[in-house]
C-alpha cells in the first residue's frame, strides 16, 4: 500500500522525491521520510541525510525545507502502516545501526520476527516496530563481509549484497536501498509488488505507480517479479533472482497518464466525479463507434478465440470494484446469458468452487496491482493448468485502469478502461469504467450468443451513446442538490441503502463510500431483505436511501421504502421524479432510463452525496483515516 520513489542523475534528488511522494500520497499518509546520498569532495567522500516525519507529507516537506537533505540521490516513503504505530520512529527509511544503509519498502516482510530474533542476537539493536528494519540490517551485514574480503567499495558491492539478502526474505516486497559510501548508484528491486523505472536524460526514477513518473518522463521499464536493478547516473543494469543480466526494452506511459491537478475543485474527489461524463464520452468514442456491425456490436480488444467454447464466468475482486463486478454479473447472466458468479478476492483462495470447464475467470482492480485479486488469478491459473484437460485450461482476462500494472503481465487479455489518474481514495470515475467494460462484455457475448435480438444490442448501446450528456447533467444537478441536503446528516451515526435487482450494487457502493469518506456507519441491503432483521435499526435517527427505478421491481422496492417510512425513518429517494416517487422526504431525481442502463446514473447522486457529507462535516475527502488507493499486501 505503501509509496516509495528513488532518484539518481545530475539534479538535487529531495525536489524530485518530495513531488514523486506527492503523487503517490494516495498509497499511504500515516508516516513520509527521504534519505539522500551527497558527494562531499573530490576525493570521493559522501554523507547520507535521513529525513522523516509522522503524518503528511506536508509535515516531511517543512522538515526538508528546515533542515535540508543535499544530494543527487535518494529514496523516499509515504507509509501506510501494517507492522508497528503510525509514529515516526516507524517511518521510512529505515537504517542498518551506522546509519549508512537505508531502505525504503513497500509489501510485508512474513518472516521478520525470525530475522530480527536472529539479527538482535548479534547485537543488533532496532528502533522500529516495523518489519522493514531487518533490510537495511541484513545488508549492512553483507556489505561488512564483501568488505573484509578485500572488495572494492562501489555500487556493484551495494548490488550483490542486496541480491544475497533477498533470498532470506519472505513475502512480497518493493524495495529501495541506498549507502552512504556510494554517492552515485541505488539498488531496487520487486517481489509481487509494483515498481517502474523511469528513464530521463541522464537521470532515472523508480516508483511504485505511474503518477509519480507521469511529470518526469513517458519511457518506462516495468520490473518483473523477483528482479533486482543498480541504478547509476550511467544507465541500468538489471538482473533476474538467478543473478542473470537481463535486456529488455522500455515502453511508454499511456496518453491517459499525467499528473494529477485539483483544478478549481475542494478535492480530488469532487473533481473526479465531475470527470465522469468525459469518462463515459471517452469510452463512447472508443468501443462504440458508428461503423460497428450488428454482429459485432462493441469494439473490444479480443479475437475469436476469447469468446469460443465459453460456459461460465466468475470474477473475482474486491471493494468497489466487487461491486462493479457484481453488476456486471447481472448483465452478464440476464442480458448475455452466460451463468457469472462473483468473488471475493481475498476469500477464493483458500476457499475456490470447484473446477467447471470452460471457464474465463476475470480480475477487476483499478490499480492492476491488488495483491488479492493477483494471488487468486495466480492461484486459479496454476489449479487450472494441474488439471490437464484442455477445457480446463486457464482463461483469463483482467479490468485495470493501469495498462502497466502487473496485472497486464499476469493474464493474456486485458480491458483498459481508461478513467485516467484518479487520486481520491475513494473510487468515483474508475468505477463507472469498470461498469462500461462490464456493458461492453455484455454487449459482446449477447450478440455472439444469439441471446438478445439485434434490436435490443441497438437499443442498449443507444442508451450508452446517450450516457455522457445524461451524465453531465446529473453531476450539475447533484452536486447543488446533495451540498444542501449533506446539512441533515450532521450528527447521523447510521444509514441504510437499499436497492433491488441490477441497482442492489449501487445501494451496496453507497454504503461503502459513506463509510470509506464520512465514518458514518452504513449498511446496504437488497430491499427486499429489510424486513428480514435490518428494520429493527429503523427509527426517526436512521435516513434510509432508496434506490427505485422504473423495471419488475419498481413497486416492489416502493413498497419497501413505505415499509422503512412506517418505522419513522427519513427517506431519500434516487428515483425519476413522478407521483409514485412522492412518499420520499427527499428525491435525488434521475432520468427514467431502461432498467439495464440504470446503474450508470443512479452512481452520481450516491457518490455526491456521500462527497458532501464528509465534506460538511470538515474531514479529509482525499485521504480517508486508516485507508490507501491501492492495496499491495494481503
């Protein structure tokens, strides 16, 4: 979870890593520190300064700004905590005991209390609750020894003792390592973690996501799992864990990537589901263009092979994008007819339904790099592949917002949804480009299939045409009407949502962004599961959000909501604006659409409203307390 950049080249590194943690806060905020490495004299002296501190980043730039940190070279760490206190003896970068070597990491480090039991009966003594600190003193130990055998001090000593260390670690790890004895050269390497190297002219950056790469070069080298590189103002060298030279070619950040700007917008998150329309615009343009054939009704990346012989899906992902997956099940199985199961990431691999034939299994993480999702595609690919047969091979397709990440070099076919950076925590556009790519596989498989009539594919992919400018109006609209109504929620301490059907998702989406951004404690439910235990919360200190849209269950959850209403709960609607939808305290209105498309709209005035609760009662909108964008450790 956690953000870590490296710089080496011919400018002072703190600017660099200040702004390259910047665009990585997203990735933690407890805890930020730098070290740099300066060149003292000619006669090739140096000094290594270590600057940390508890909190923001804002709290490490004016502990920079004060005390300085001199040098061509460094690392740098925003922390998200796992092993000890959010405290700044727990931030990076963590030292060996000389305060010569130092580290910075992201992942977990399983068997530390191992090597910290071993390491303090040596003497080593640490200063940190953090699994991290055994590094930099493995390191030490190994750059002590290189030395006694007579070998020259420079940064291919600090390469190899790095590479004899990482064996002993277990666990999944992104890692940078400077020393102080060597001015011009880093050492950093990957384990089932994220980390790119940025090539400038005559200087690189490593870091653990695009955005901190965006504003300093487009040519990037993606690490592969379990290699390890020593970065010199020179150039690369960069090894496999068998210590094999590897040659591999730079590729280029997508057009969608670029530093990430607030604008006119309070926060990021504002600002991003205002960005929603271009969003779905963006993805108009790209998958339904006006020349597509009613056989092949969406523009998708994906020959026939992918679509052949297929019987099942299951997907599987977490938080908001198990949500988006779950409407995509419903389209999947009711408009595509295709029988979809949805997982929880982090539960299918120590509890996955047995083997089915012809199966394509889908991974849906915006960062591409969320280790759940990536250890049980893993998991079910090599379950697959031990079988045998051949209709129980592995088929796997992957939804990212980061054509990048590791996700795209872990499966065959990928669907970029091209929401470009989000920096608020909390997802707002990236989950309506995962709900689109889920309408584009939908659309896909239904016309292959035969199961929908050309006129309806038609009708469905006229409505998304129409979704940008929908969507534009609902966000203007929302945006006043949810800044008023956030007013009533100041001293609430329970929600509940309902929806019903294809719209039980959002009800489930809303719920999580209250909690994620407001603290307040909120719950989503079928409707028609209220009566079934939830009502007994019920009371006039209880709002209640009703999603209602037009379809074979619109009465239905009408009927729900008066039942919540009986029970003296305030209820707001997210609904068309007609005489059934009056019982509502308060109507969120959306345009009647089709049931299928209904989704896309009723997400804006949940999102909003969640926005400017937390915004009203004076919290972080961004940077939600205990919270991270990508989630790098299991």
């Amino acid at each position: 979870m956690c953000g870590i950049v490296a710089v080496i080249g011919s400018r002072e590194a703190a600017p660099l890593l200040l702004e390259g943690l910047r665009q990585l806060e997203y990735r933690g905020y407890d805890s930020a520190g730098l070290a740099t490495v300066e060149l003292l004299a000619e006669d090739g002296s140096s000094r290594l300064t270590c600057q940390r501190a508890q909190g923001k980043l804002v709290n490490l730039t004016a502990c920079v700004e004060e005390k300085g940190a001199p040098g061509h070279c460094g690392i740098g760490h925003t922390r998200w905590a796992t092993h000890g206190k959010p405290e700044e003896r727990n931030a990076h970068p963590h030292r060996d005991g000389s305060g010569l070597v130092a580290v910075v990491q992201n992942g977990i480090i399983e068997n530390h209390r191992s090597l910290r039991e071993a390491l303090e009966a040596e003497g080593v003594r640490f200063v940190s609750e953090t699994d991290t600190e055994v590094i930099p003193h493995l390191i030490s130990l190994e750059l002590r020894a290189l030395q006694v055998q007579g070998r020259v001090v420079n940064g291919r000593m600090l390469l190899e003792a790095v590479q004899r260390v990482l064996p002993q670690l277990k666990g999944a790890y992104a890692l940078a390592v400077v020393w102080g004895e060597v001015p011009g050269a880093l050492v950093v390497a990957r384990k089932q973690a994220p980390l790119l190297i940025g090539l400038g002219e005559g200087e690189f950056l490593c870091a653990s996501d695009t955005p901190a790469l965006a504003g300093f070069t487009r040519t990037i080298l993606p690490m592969e799992d379990g290699e390890v590189a020593l970065l010199t103002p020179l150039g690369i060298e960069l090894y496999d864990a068998q210590g094999e030279r590897q040659q591999r070619s730079p590729s280029l950040l997508s057009g969608g990537d670029q530093v990430a700007d607030k604008r006119h917008f309070r926060h990021f998150m504002l600002k991003e589901i205002h960005e929603q329309p271009e969003t779905a615009e963006l993805w108009v343009a790209r998958h339904l263009p006006p020349d597509l054939s009613s056989d092949d009704p969406v523009a998708l990346p994906f020959d026939h092979s992918f679509y052949a012989d297929l019987e099942r899906i299951q997907i599987l992902a977490c938080g908001t994008s198990r949500h988006a997956a779950l409407v995509g099940a419903y389209l999947l199985e009711q408009f595509a007819g295709i029988p979809t199961s949805v997982f929880y990431a982090s539960e299918f691999r120590y509890a996955p339904p047995p083997l089915a034939p012809h199966t394509l299994t889908i991974g849906v993480t915006q960062s591409g790099e969320t280790a759940d999702t990536l250890a049980a595609l893993t998991m079910d690919a090599q379950r697959r592949q031990a079988h045998g047969e051949p209709a129980f091979a592995p088929r796997q397709l992957g939804v990212t917002n980061r054509p990048e990440s590791s996700l795209t070099r872990q499966v065959p076919y990928i669907l970029d949804i091209g929401a470009g950076i989000e920096v608020g925590v909390a997802a707002t556009k990236t989950f309506l480009g995962q709900l689109l790519a889920f309408y584009g596989l939908a659309l896909a498989f239904a016309a292959r299939r035969s199961h929908r009539s050309v006129t309806e594919i038609a009708n469905l992919k006229d409505e998304l045409r129409a979704l940008p400018h929908q969507l534009l109006s609902l966000v203007e609209l929302h945006d006043q009407r949810c800044e008023v109504l956030a007013n009533r929620f100041a001293d609430t301490q329970d929600v509940i949502f309902l929806g019903r059907g294809i719209n039980y998702p959002i009800a489930l989406e809303g719920a999580l962004k209250l909690k994620e951004i407001s603290y307040i404690h909120a719950e989503g439910y079928p409707a028609g599961e209220m009566k079934h235990g939830p009502i007994a919360l019920l009371d006039a200190r209880v709002p209640v959000v009703s999603i209602a849209m037009p379809g074979v269950v619109f009465e239905k959850v009408l009927s729900n909501a008066q039942e919540a209403k009986a029970r003296d709960a305030k209820l707001i609607g997210v609904a068309p604006e007609c005489p059934d939808t009056a019982l509502f305290d308060a109507l969120l209105p959306v345009p009647e659409v089709s049931e299928w498309i209904s989704p896309l709209l009723t997400l804006v005035p949940i999102q909003l409203l969640s926005y400017h609760i937390a915004a009203h009662r004076g919290l972080d909108v961004d940077q939600p307390r205990n919270l991270a964008k990508s989630v790098t450790v299991e």
